[in-house]
C-alpha cells in the first residue's frame, strides 16, 4: 500500500519497512518486493547482493523471480554470488525457523 500509495502518501521506505517485516514471517510475496527494492534502489540503498539473497529465497514460489536472478547473475561477481547465496542461506535458516515457531 506504502509503495503504492494506496490510502495513504507514497513512500517506498515505509514500504520497504513493511515488507522487511513481513519477509522476516517467511512471507514470500514480501521478500521478492523487499529483493526488488533492493535490485532498484527504491526505499533503501541499491544493494545488488541483498535483492540477490533476497529474490533466492523465494526460489521456485514466485515466477518472476528466475528471470531477476538471472538478471543480477550477469550483473555481479561470483564473489557477489557467492555472499548472495550465503547471505539467502541465513535469510531462510534464520526467518523461516522463526515463522514456524510462531
């Protein structure tokens, strides 16, 4: 709604707020608009291995999720890669341990 506009004033870092914290639910709608803010820039800093970790996270789950990978495959180092896919891993060890607790 935030990122929107929708019923209240448009503002991408209350949306990226939000959907941070509904990522950390294991919330996999959230975590790909949390790695394309990421990707874009949009309501925080433009940081290219967090929209990775973040997109790779939702895996298979969300369609349009491949061809964004594939995208940043191109646009990053495999160092890049390489910390993306860690920093993925603790992402999902540590938000999907939580929402299962929940």
């Amino acid at each position: 709604m935030c990122e929107q506009g929708l019923g209240t004033g448009q503002s991408y870092e209350i949306a990226a707020q939000w959907y941070e914290k509904a990522a950390m639910q294991d919330q996999a709608n959230a975590q790909f608009s949390l790695g394309e803010m990421y990707f874009d820039g949009a309501g925080v800093e433009q940081d290219l291995v967090k929209a990775y970790a973040w997109i790779l996270v939702v895996g298979n789950g969300i369609e349009a999720a491949e061809p964004i990978l594939e995208e940043l495959e191109f646009e990053i180092s495999s160092e890049q890669i390489r910390h993306g896919r860690e920093l993925g891993q603790d992402f999902w060890n540590k938000y999907a341990d939580e929402s299962e607790n929940s």
